[in-house]
C-alpha cells in the first residue's frame, strides 16, 4: 500500500466523524506496511479538548506497542496537525507524518507556522502534505456548511406568528433514536412567517439524497430507523416536519391547512434546498402530497419508495377503513397518538410511543391532525383531487424514475388493496413487497425497508452493515 492507499483508510474514520456530528478528522497509524491503529475526532463526545484524531490514534499505537516513542511508525492524517498535535507527534518520536487537507487558520505544519522544522528543537519530524487533499477536503466542507445552516436557523427564525404555536423544545428532549440537530426555514413564501423544521444529515453534497415525506398524525421521528441506514450508505437524508406537525409551528386554526397550500411548502421547500437526485420515501399524506410532486420538476427525481398512501384523485370511493378513522378523528379529536402507535407496532417501547404525542401538549397544537383527514380528496370536484388526477396521469405515462412498494399487511386504512392500486398507477412499479407483521406505519419496521431500498436501487452489498 502507498500514501494515497492509507489516507483512504484516514478518510474512512473521518466518515466516522462526519456521521457521529464531529469534525470530520481520521488518522490512521503504520508500522512496517501494517495498521496498528485507527481513530476519528471525538472532542464532542467525551468531552474532551484533546479527542483529536492524532491524539487518540497515537495513545492507541502506544498502548499496542507498549512504548510511547513511536520511532519506527508514520501517522496518517486527513488534516493538517495543530500545535498541540504537533507537540504530541514531536514527543512520541515519529519520523514521518503524511497529511491530507491544509489548515489555514491553526494549521503547524506549514499552514500558520511549522513546528516540524523548528531547528532549535531535539526532534524533527518529515512532513508530507496535501495527500489527497480534495478528498479530505470535502466532508469538511460538508461539516461547516451544514453548521453555517443550523446556525443561521437558530438564529435568524425564531418569530412566532401571533395566530400559531411552537412546542416547547422540553417536550423533545431525550427521544430515543432521535440524536439529529434541528434545522429550520421559514422565508418560503407559502409558510407565510410559519417557521417549519427539517432534519438533514448526511453529506450536503452527496451524490444521492433522500426526501422523506411523514403523514397524519405522524413527523419525521418516523424515520429514525431509516435514517442511519442510508446516511451509512453516504447519502444525504431531508426529512420535513409539516407545519402543524413535529417541532414545525402549528396554526391555531383548522383552516390553515390546505391541500394546495401543503403542496406548495413542500414544493418550494425542494427548491429552496435545491434538493437534486431524489428519492422520495413516502406514506400516508407523504404521499397523498408527495406523488404529486415529481410532475412539477421532472428532472429532481430519480426514485420512488412508496409506503401505505394512496393518489387521491377522487375517482374512486375511499376505502371503508379510510372513513372509519376519518370519523373517529372527528369524533375524539384528542385522541391519544402514542396509543394509536402502540396497537400497531407491539414492538415499541413505551418511550417511542409517547414520542408521537410530543408535538401535542393541548387541543391547541391539534389543528393539523383535525384538519387532515377531511382534507383527503373524496370526490373529483374536492380540493386537489384534480392534481392528483394530473399527477396519476404523470406517473402511468411519464414517469421515468424507478420505483419500490412496501405494504403493511394490518393496515386497515390505506392497506394491501388500496396500494395494489396504487402500483398499476405508477409506470414500472413491481409488485409490492408486503410485511406480514407491519399497520399503518410501516416506517415502524423502517431499517429492514432501508436495506432493501439501498439493494434495489443502487445494488448495495453493504447496506446492512450500517448498525
């Protein structure tokens, strides 16, 4: 192996890094031909100053090896060292150290100042630069724009219009499997003022990026088991909270939520991120909104994941469990949410269940999940059903992309007939893939979905090794 062929495996921790929310530095260190030792940054998580990735590797070679002086070792590392890791470097004796990426600001190897080469010391160490040095650039890139992102939304949309609420940020804390940072918008012309939020993890430049539409009364904590699994495959993940649901602020009035006025969020929401390369992961509203989406711009899909929804173009009567649950929403409006998780997923922890009740302390904060189920075009004169007739149009005869089904089997609302339907819409949809044990939300079974979606559409022989 040469220098390039072990910054690579530097490249990998820093991957590491990136996806654990830190900054995205790995080193690897060699001895003989042979790694002895692999790290990535971790300052965040143990809180700890000096988690630098040179740092650590170094205490782990050490330890190996029994001896601190590294004499006879090169250390590989994505970033140009800082002073402080210098200084280690310096004092474990080691003979050579490669580099990738320069640090203009706190790089000691060139960059600010040169440690390496300071004479009046009783150890020099050769240095080697910019090895790779684009490649490691990159998912620092990645990094500080996203935090460019998420301080811009903390900072800049914090209004509250005087006619909706925002759940306090208490009734989110400590969710299990739901680590992300919040990301916020609000200058899209159809929130009016509304501040709507989003998840967006993984690389913002990647080469594949994931929409991820929820439903009623779900939001995007529905996704959390599929997001590790893809954002490990080096895809970028989007999920939205719909304004009235998940950390979004929610209208007080029922009237606020329309068809067209939830489409065109979404739409511009698109455009706004200027979100490329899609493949969209949808159900129950996801897609009752989402399917209508790809006619708009052709050219930003690429996939489809189509989960228990359905196009309501209003041709054909809803389903019979469609009206039993529309009716029930309107007959006890302050239905427990976790509850109706729990007698479809059995699976599911108490905690994860009250999770889904979080975005609603109080009959305030419910205008969406009323709203909602009346809003389901039932006729071919309703609101949105017309698009929705443009949008099956669309998908039957234009529709390039590929495309992937799954059916929960216990669905009794939008279940397997419904999405049988469905896929003689969608042009080249194969047969649905049904689970046995699934409902409603069969995002509830959402890693298992996620593999099989990274095998269909990219051939992934690695997408299960993400957990």
């Amino acid at each position: 192996m040469n220098d390039e062929d072990f910054m690579r495996l530097a490249l990998a921790q820093a991957d590491l890094a990136l996806v654990a929310g830190e900054v995205p530095v790995g080193a690897v260190l060699v001895r003989e031909g042979q790694v002895i030792a692999r790290a990535h940054n971790t300052p965040v998580a143990q809180h700890d100053p000096s988690a630098h990735a040179e740092i650590l590797v170094m205490r782990q070679a050490a330890t190996a090896l029994g001896n601190y002086r590294l004499e006879d070792c090169t250390l590989y590392v994505t970033l140009e060292p800082c002073t402080m890791c210098a200084g280690a470097i310096l004092n474990a004796r080691l003979p050579r150290v490669v580099w990738g990426a320069p640090e203009p600001k706190t790089g000691a190897a060139g960059s600010v100042i040169n440690v390496f080469e300071n004479g009046e010391l009783n150890h020099n160490t050769v240095t080697q630069g910019y090895v790779l040095a684009q490649e490691c650039s990159l998912p620092l890139q990645t990094f500080f724009r996203k935090q460019r992102m998420m301080q811009k939304s903390r900072t800049v949309f914090t209004h509250l219009r005087d006619d909706a609420l925002r759940t306090p940020d208490t009734a989110f804390k400590n969710l299990p499997g739901y680590p992300w940072q919040p990301c916020y918008i609000s200058d899209l012309p159809a929130l009016n003022g509304l501040r709507m939020h989003y998840l967006d993890e993984g690389p913002a430049d990647a080469e594949v990026t994931w929409l991820c539409l929820h439903g009623n009364p779900a939001w995007s904590y529905l996704y959390r088991h599929m997001i590790p699994v893809f954002v490990a495959a080096g895809h970028r993940v989007v999920a939205p909270d719909m304004p009235g649901f998940g950390k979004s602020d929610k209208p007080k009035k029922d009237s606020a939520h329309s068809f067209d006025r939830h489409r065109r969020v979404l739409l511009e929401f698109i455009e706004a991120l200027d979100l490329r390369h899609i493949q969209m992961a949808v159900q129950d509203w996801g897609g009752i909104l989402g399917l209508t989406l790809p006619m708009a711009q052709p050219w930003r899909f690429q996939s489809l994941l189509v989960m228990n929804t359905l196009l309501a173009t209003g041709e054909q009567p809803l389903s019979d469990g469609f009206l039993a649950w529309r009716q029930m929403c309107a007959d006890k409006p302050m239905f427990d949410v976790g509850k109706l998780f729990a007698r479809g997923n059995p699976q599911m922890s108490a905690e994860e269940c009250a999770a889904y009740n979080a975005p609603f302390p109080d009959a305030g904060h419910r205008a969406a999940p009323r709203a909602f189920p009346p809003m389901v075009p039932s006729s071919v004169d309703s609101l949105g059903a017309a698009v929705s007739r443009d949008a099956a149009a669309f998908l039957m005869e234009q529709w390039q992309g590929r495309s992937l089904m799954f059916v929960g089997r216990r669905d009794p609302v939008l279940g397997e007939a419904v999405m049988r339907d469905l896929q003689q819409r969608i042009r080249g949809c194969p047969e649905p893939v049904v689970l046995a044990q699934a409902g409603h939300f069969v995002q509830e079974h959402g890693r298992e979905i996620a593999v099989h979606a990274l095998q269909t559409f990219f051939n992934s022989d690695t997408a299960g090794d993400s957990q």
